[in-house]
C-alpha cells in the first residue's frame, strides 16, 4: 500500500460501491497519510489542547519534508 490511506468523512463502507477512495497522494515519510491529511487525523480527539498540539503537529510535518526533502536529493 503507497500514498495516503486518508478517507474522507463522506466514506460510509456499508453503502460504497466501487474502489476504496483513499486518497493516494504521496505521504509523509514513516506515515501512512499525505501532509494535509495527517494534520485532520491528528487533530482529531485532541481539541483539548489543541493550539499547542497543531504546533508540534505543525513542527513534525516541517522536520518529515525535510527529511523527505534530503532523502530525494539523495536519491536523485
Ligand atoms: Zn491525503
């Protein structure tokens, strides 16, 4: 499994017919979804502290792009 498992909140497994609809973009490294989407799954459930948390979120994203970032000039 490659890209971004994330589904969207309209996805209901009982009533979908056809392919699953994750949303395949490429994803953080070591993660199993896309930028944009770690941050609405990581978000959840943590409403209580959750302006301190979305800048450690925030800050995790930062450090994973740069390393994806050395990881492709490495690999160039
Ligand atoms: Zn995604």
């Amino acid at each position: 499994m490659s890209g971004c498992q994330y589904l969207g909140p309209e996805y209901d497994p009982r009533t979908h017919v056809g392919p699953t609809p994750y949303c395949g973009k490429k994803t953080l490294t070591g993660k199993s979804y896309c930028e944009e989407h770690y941050h609405v799954v990581y978000k959840k459930g943590t409403t209580v502290n959750g302006k301190r948390k979305e800048k450690e979120v925030e800050r995790e994203i930062e450090e994973l792009k740069r390393q994806q970032e050395i990881e492709e000039i490495e690999n160039a």
